[in-house]
C-alpha cells in the first residue's frame, strides 16, 4: 500500500523481474490504476467541480486530495467525502470559497439521490385527516430532503456549467436551497425563501400545524394566513419533500 | 410470461448431450453484469438472458435510483453477488462491518451465490480499491483458508473466490496460482469463480500455460466462469473490461468448457459500455460455443426464450 499511496519502494525487493518486463513497469501497472481510479471517481462525482476548475487545477486538487486522503472506505461512494473540507483548507483552493461550496452542493446531490426511501405524505392522505385534528398535525421530511446555505453564488455557477455556459465571476450572494429526489427518484432542488426556511427548521423540531401558522403571522396579515399555510403545504406535497408517518 | 420463465430458470435441458451438468451443481445459464447504463433497457426490453451479476458494493446504499432497479431487476431476474472488497488475503482485521453490510442485502436479494476475489485489496484500514495479488505459498495459504472460514461462518453459507489478473509475482511464492487457488477451495470448502479472461491476462504477463491452469483446477469446485475483454500491449496484457471478449480468451472457454463442461457463464463490462443488445449479442456467442462444445440444445436466437426451452 506504500508503494501505492507514497511511492514507498520497499515492495520492490519482494518482486522478481519477469520474462521482457521489469518490475517496475510491472509495479507501476497497479500504481497507474489506483491514481487513475481514483481520479476517475473525483471527476464522476463531481463533474461540474471539474468544469470550473478546469484540467490543470483539477489535475492538482486530485493529486493533493489524493495524497492526503487515501481511501478508508469499501466503497468509491464515500472516497470523496471529505474533499469539501479539503478544498475548505487547502491553497491555492481555500483563497476561492466558491470552490468548496460546489464541491458541498454536488454531496448533497448524492446524498439526496441515494438516500433510504420512505413512503410520501401525498394529497390524499391530507384529505383523511379530520379538519379539527389539523393544528395538532406534524410532519417529517423524507430522508432524501437536504437544506444548504450558500454564501457565494456557488448553485447558479453550477446551474450555468451544467447548462453548458459560462458562469458569472464568483460573488457573495447568501442564500438557501432545498434538495430532495422525487416521486420519479430524480434529484431536485430549488431555492428557499426567509419564511419557507423558517417552517422547515419548526418541522425539523417537531412542531405543529399550527405552530407554523403563528409564525406565518408574524409578517402576514391574520386573513392571509391560512390561505399561505395551505400554499406551503400544497407544495411540499406536490414536491414529495414529506414522509408518512 | 417472461417474469416467470426467469424467475424459475433452471438448467437448460440437456439433450443429447457430450458433458453433463453436474447434479449438485447450480446452473443458470449465460448471465450479464448488471451495469447502471443498462438499468432502464433490462426493464423496458426484458432481454432474453437467464440471470445478472452484481457488484455488491454498487448497492450498499440507502435508496433511491439504484435499490429500485435493482429490485425491479430481480423480480425478474436470478442474480448473483459479487463482491470487490472482502480482502480475503489482507493481514487487516475481517472487516465485520462490511460483512454485515453483504449480509443485509443477500437477505434482500436472496443471490444463488456470493463471491468475491483471492485477493487483497489494502492494509492498514486503507483501501487500494484494487485486487491485488496474494504470495502463494503455506503461510498465505492458511491465512485465507482460516478467513475464508470464518467469512462462511458469518454469512451462514459457501463462497466463491475468483482469480485475479496480476502483473507481478512475489519472490516468496512457491507454488502455482492454480495449486493456491485449489487449496483454498479444498481446506475452505469453498467455491470457485474461474474467471477465463483473468487466467489469459495472467499466462501472459507470467509466462505460464493457461492449458496447465485449467487442468489444474479441481473439477468439482467451479461454479462460475466469467468472460471479459483485456487490452494487449504486447509485451504485456492488462486486464481493462472495456473491449469485447478476446478471440483467445473464446478459445480458452472452449477449453474450460471441454474440462469443466457447462458452467453458469457472464460477460464483465465495466467500462467503454456498449449498448445492452451488443452485450446480448457476445453472450450468444458464449452461449453457441457452449452448445457447440456441451450440445445442449439451447436456442440462441434473439428473442427466443432461453430459460424455457424443456
């Protein structure tokens, strides 16, 4: 593993030279593969990373990532986790956030395509519970449902690559997303208004209906209220975002 | 109709035959590895091939696209597992949490077999995500056998260990590949997954007789060949799975075939993925070598059900 990870050349006196090849072109068969492989994982998981870095300087992220991160894992799956971090930390990649936040989207992305599967709270399992029994309701996302916070304008630079144009220098631009895989199990994600954001983190705490309609009354007229629950609600069903329970 | 053929395929009716199957051998026929590109054509064309390899780890994961073609796939399908990351010769701990892991999704799938490589693939709690090959001689030899073991043991069943391709040899081995593998499946009482293209890649890049490897392999523990394509370099071959099939690594088969008789056969593909059909296409060739060599009768034109023909 020496050999594979550091150049370590001591398996090398446990090798014979065979027939017109030496040992070392045979070694470097295995080293060759690992670099690649692993390379190869980097760049599927995440493509559009290697886009806006572009060969060189995606050549020197893997190279480094590499280096410092052998693998743990059983599965190519997880060889990349910690490469957000990673770039979080590591020059020249740390002087441009933006980097780090793509490579924290793309994650997610994965995370959110290959989570556990749940049944979906639908429309008509709504129209079942009683109208008197809904300010007690709560409800719980299913498990593909992610929320990121951007502080660059890292998701419309992803959007701009993955549509084949060119993206806007990097910017600040704070902003929230929700990611999820839908009913046809594609990955989808949209941005999050304030008020939205804020009755995600009350489900995510386990607070009621009506819960959230008290704080949809904090910026919103009493009579509109009940009309605007009913949006955000319709549309998180609409979206598969929430499981049954 | 096509669901339940496959889901009771058995042995092919042997009429007339040269070679028999062996009664206690499991046969399903001439299977495909089951690759992410070909997901949404397997459910949509139901190709006319008996069962689908797949690669545990691919499917060690929570939900979503994979678990559900994969389930989708099986009801329709026999399937068998094959592993990458046993290590069975690594001097690491037996990873106990990867085998609960293949534990949890053979009691999902419900695979004919599992199998993984004679191999190891890191040290040190680090993964080369290779297959890297083992020095064959007595102190290795009881390493696996005593893993081997104790990885039966914990999965409540028999295993099938495949040979790797490899492009070095330890100075510290004193034995044969052939003879290592045979007595790791004759002290382990395991399984053998005789990968035909691996024995190719390897005669090659160490100057030995693939004729001598197949007859040194004991009859009775074959349960699996695999096929797969190489790329040759000339002085040396290496063992790529991104070309069809090699027209020596046929004639091997016909060869595994002649000592072997029939053995259930799958392509490997893993990279340059052709579409389904072309696959479908190499596999008639195995399947009419096979006829050709076993006499089994088996139609092989497209289209035609080849699990329910007797």
């Amino acid at each position: 593993m020496g050999f594979l990870t550091a150049s370590d050349g001591r398996i090398s006196e446990h090798v014979i030279d065979q027939g017109n090849i030496d040992k070392s072109t045979r070694l470097n068969i295995y080293k060759n593969a690992y670099e690649t492989r692993l390379k190869e994982v980097i760049d599927t998981d995440h493509n559009v990373l290697s886009f806006y870095l572009g060969d060189e300087l995606f050549d020197e992220m893997v190279s480094v990532f590499r280096q410092q991160h052998p693998s743990h894992n059983t599965s190519l799956r997880n060889y990349a986790d910690q490469l957000p971090q990673f770039l979080k930390e590591t020059l020249p990649f740390s002087e441009h956030p933006i980097i780090s936040e793509i490579a924290t989207f793309e994650r997610l992305l994965m995370t959110a395509f290959d989570s556990q599967d749940a049944t979906r709270f639908c429309q008509d399992d709504l129209h079942v519970v009683p109208t008197e029994n809904w300010p007690e309701l709560t409800f719980k996302f299913h498990p593909s449902v992610q929320v990121f916070y951007s502080k660059w304008n890292s998701v419309e630079s992803w959007q701009a690559l993955k549509s084949e144009k060119i993206p806007e220098p990097a910017n600040r631009l704070s902003n929230c997303w929700l990611l999820w895989r839908n009913e046809e199990r594609l990955t989808e994600f949209r941005s999050l208004n304030e008020e939205e954001l804020s009755l995600i983190k009350l489900i995510v705490a386990g607070s009621s209906f009506s819960t959230l309609c008290e704080q949809l009354l904090q910026k919103n007229d009493e009579k509109d209220v009940p009309a605007l629950a009913l949006n955000y609600l319709s549309g998180w069903l609409n979206d598969g975002i929430l499981r049954n329970i | 109709m096509h669901k339940e053929d496959h889901k009771g395929a058995k042995a092919p009716s042997v009429h007339s035959s040269k070679t028999a199957i062996p009664t206690d051998t499991p046969y399903l026929g001439f299977g495909l590895g089951l690759r992410t590109d070909h997901f949404h054509d397997v459910l949509q064309q139901k190709p006319a091939l008996d069962w689908f390899e797949v690669v545990s780890e691919n499917f060690m994961v929570d939900g979503g696209k994979p678990k559900y073609y994969l389930h989708a796939i099986r009801e329709r399908y026999p399937m068998v597992m094959h592993g990458v990351s046993l290590s069975i010769g690594s001097t690491d701990p037996i990873n106990y949490d990867y085998l609960r892991k293949l534990k949890v999704l053979a009691n999902e799938l419900q695979p004919e077999w599992l199998s993984d490589h004679l191999c190891w693939t890191g040290a040190h709690q680090t993964n080369s995500h290779d297959l890297l090959p083992l020095p064959y001689n007595e102190e290795a030899l009881s390493h696996v056998v005593d893993r081997v073991s104790a990885v039966q043991d914990f999965l409540g069943r028999q295993i099938l260990l495949e040979n790797v391709s490899s492009y070095i040899t330890y100075k510290e081995s004193v034995m044969t590949e052939w003879d290592f593998l045979n007595e790791v499946a004759a002290r382990a009482d395991c399984h053998i997954l005789l990968d035909i293209n691996n024995i190719y890649v390897s005669a090659r890049n160490h100057d030995f007789s693939c004729r001598d490897y197949l007859n040194g392999i004991a009859e009775n523990r074959v349960r699996q060949f695999h096929l797969a394509g190489h790329s040759d370099y000339g002085d040396y071959v290496i063992d790529t799975h991104d070309h069809d099939v090699a027209d020596p690594v046929w004639d091997l088969y016909r060869e595994a075939l002649k000592r072997f008789g029939l053995i259930s056969t799958m392509i490997e593909r893993d990279d340059n993925i052709p579409p389904l059909e072309d696959l479908l296409a190499e596999l008639d060739v195995a399947r009419r070598i096979a006829n050709e060599v076993c006499n089994f009768d088996q139609p092989i034109t497209p289209g035609n059900d080849t699990a329910n023909h007797g």
